[in-house]
C-alpha cells in the first residue's frame, strides 16, 4: 500500500509529532508513506532523509480568505484572487506527484488544506481528511469560500476527527465514512509518576493569543500574593513581540520574577513530572496533546473549559475553569492536596489516558480506516 501524506508545515507540532508517528507504524507495516511539505525546513528535511521517507515539496496553502489585518478590502480580494491561482498551480503540481507514484490513499493530515481532496477527485484516488482544529475559533481562519462549502467537501471524503467535539462541530454525523480517533501521545507504558511536587505551575504550548496566557498569569498573580515560594514556568516558542506583552502583563501584577519564561525545551516531560499542575488556557484546544501527556506523567491538569481540553478531561478527571478566579481556586486546591489525594487523582487520569490516548491504539485505529478505504 502507497500513502500520500499531506503537512501543512514543517515546525514541530502537535499535528506533526502525532503524523511522524503514524508514518513510523506504515513503515513498520510494510507500507510506503509519500509526504508533500509546504517547505524545504532543513531540519525537517534530514529527518525524512534519514528515515528514508520519500518527500516532495509543494508550497501548500490553507484554502482562506485573508486576515481583516491585511488592510483595505480591495487588498484582501487581490490576495483572495492569488490564493486560489496558487492552489490551482499546487492542485496541477499534486496530480503529476499522483501520476509519477500512483498512491493508493491520498491523507491530508490538518482540515484547512483543500488541495489533496481536489486533486484525489481528478485522479480518481481516496482521499482521507484528518481535522485537527477547528480552523475559525482556534485560528481566526475563515475557509474560502464558505464553512458550509467545507462540509459538503468532507462529507464527500472519509475523515477523521481528533475530537467528538470536532467531529460534531463539522456537520459529519450523517457521513458513514467519518470517525472520531483520538491522537496518540505515549506508548501505552510510558507512565511515570514523582511526588512530592516541585513549588511551581507549569504551561506548555506554542505562545500565542489563542492560547490564553493572560488569563493564567492573572491567575497566578493572585495565587502568588500567597505562596510566594511559587514559580510559574511557560515552556514554548512564540512571536517575540507578543512574549514582550505577555512579560509586561506579568510586571503589571508585580509577579514578573515569579515566572520564567523558558522557550523551546525538548524535555517536556521532565519539567511535567515535577510540576504541580498543568495549566492550559487554550480557548478552543482542537485536542489538546499537552493535556494527554500530562496524564501519563502523572501531572494534573486544570485547563479551560472548552474544546478538545473539556472532552479530554471530562473522561480523566481534572479540573476545569471557566474564569481567572476559578483557575485561582483550582491552583490553590491543588498545591494543597495531600500525597495520597493527588495520587488518586493523577493515578485515574494516567489509567484513562493509557486505555484511549496510547499510540499502539492509535495507529492500529488509524491503519483499520485505510484497510476500510481499499475495500471500498
């Protein structure tokens, strides 16, 4: 079997990570994974050469309507009008990649890029739709030319959804070919569990406005007020600019020297083991990968109230918050629980994540819709 993968980046991300591993289970089947990248990311690049992942690179592009901040309306309708010429000259760049290896599925590995079904469509191929996000409340992205006009495309595809949420958000109840798979974070017995905790509260994500760092360090001001002994640690990379605004919020509630702002660290897990709490602020969490790791190294988690993060935590317990107090409520029960509390908390979360977010679950799940594909 001969799978075209579709990415819509080279950075390393949730989407990414939980691609690399489904490719790594393909190769171990006996299959042959193709990838499209958008770009010639160096790093990315001598990972697939040293994986020996056969790769062609078309500069991909989400099927949007322009950012307001773009400026005038006449400026977004240029763009509007070169966005869909790039996607023509992608799509007729995609069929003579389909023509030269002959893919037997075609997989599109994030919701808003439109190319692989177009191009599935002339070749006459199997198109699989993996939605990851959900595009305008997470991203401010508007799908060209309407949500609607997306949802007649997916419901003519099979899909997989990361979330129920997801699932029910893109109109594919009445789509038999269409299934809810939650990503797989961990092999199912890489669990690990440390207390007593460290004195500090931990956020790991990309730094950016939809992941909701104000509401968090406000949180945390106050918590600090009173447990002075506390840090609160932001793992992760973002614009610079933005960072400075997150940096002056925290210096406006006199907490500044409280919160270490580490960047990008490959040892997640490590800092999550120790921590103790998990903060996530995401508004509209498509998944929420973050959440699932922290369940398997026996971190509790107290995350927003919506998105991937409520149905994750909905199923292994956590605490959910709707407002600045309640997460402060939450980080102050929390750093009080006695040893036994916490275990049987963050002992429940890990047996849950085990049975549902493993990447053996995941993989097999995944690889049961392509031999569903083939036989239809």
């Amino acid at each position: 079997m001969k799978i075209l993968y579709l990415i819509s980046e080279t950075n390393i991300s949730g989407s990414i990570l939980s691609f690399l591993t489904l490719v790594d289970f393909v190769k171990q089947k006996g299959d042959t994974p193709f990838v499209i990248i958008p770009n010639n990311n160096i790093n990315f690049v001598n990972f697939l050469k040293s994986q020996n992942i056969p790769f062609f690179t078309i500069p991909l592009i989400f099927h949007c309507y322009p950012s307001k901040k773009c400026g005038h309306w006449a400026k977004r309708f240029l763009l509007t009008c070169f966005m869909l010429f790039r996607e023509f000259q992608n799509i007729r760049r995609l069929n003579k990649v389909i023509k030269d290896i002959k893919p037997d599925i075609i997989h599109t590995n994030v919701g808003p890029l439109t190319t692989g079904h177009y191009a599935a469509k002339k070749n006459g191929i199997p198109h699989i739709w993996h939605i990851r996000e959900y595009g305008d409340l997470d991203f401010d992205l508007k799908i060209f030319p309407s949500k609607q006009y997306f949802h007649k495309l997916l419901n003519q595809d099979f899909v997989i959804s990361i979330t129920k949420k997801l699932f029910e958000y893109n109109k594919l109840k009445t789509n038999s070919n269409a299934f809810v798979i939650y990503n797989g974070v961990r092999g199912k017995d890489d669990i690990h569990y440390v207390f007593p905790k460290a004195k500090y509260f931990l956020c790991a994500s990309r730094i950016s406005p939809e992941k909701g760092h104000p509401d968090i360090i406000i949180a945390f001001s106050k918590f600090h007020k009173n447990h002075p002994e506390y840090k609160l640690v932001i793992l992760g990379d973002g614009n610079h600019n933005y960072i400075e605004t997150l940096k002056r919020l925290a210096n406006e509630h006199n907490c500044s020297d409280a919160i270490i702002f580490k960047g990008f660290v490959s040892n997640v897990s490590d800092y999550m083991q120790k921590a103790t709490a998990l903060l996530v602020g995401s508004h509209f969490e498509g998944f929420g990968r973050m959440t699932a790791e922290a369940c398997f190294d026996g971190c509790i988690v107290i995350g927003k109230n919506s998105g991937g993060t409520q149905e994750i935590l909905s199923q292994t317990g956590g605490f959910l918050y709707n407002t600045p107090n309640e997460l402060l409520h939450f980080m102050e029960k929390t750093a009080t629980f006695s040893a036994e509390t916490y275990h049987s908390i963050a002992k429940k979360a890990q047996e849950t994540a085990q049975e549902i977010f493993s990447v053996e679950g995941y993989t097999k799940k995944i690889y049961s819709i392509y031999t569903r594909v083939l036989k239809t």
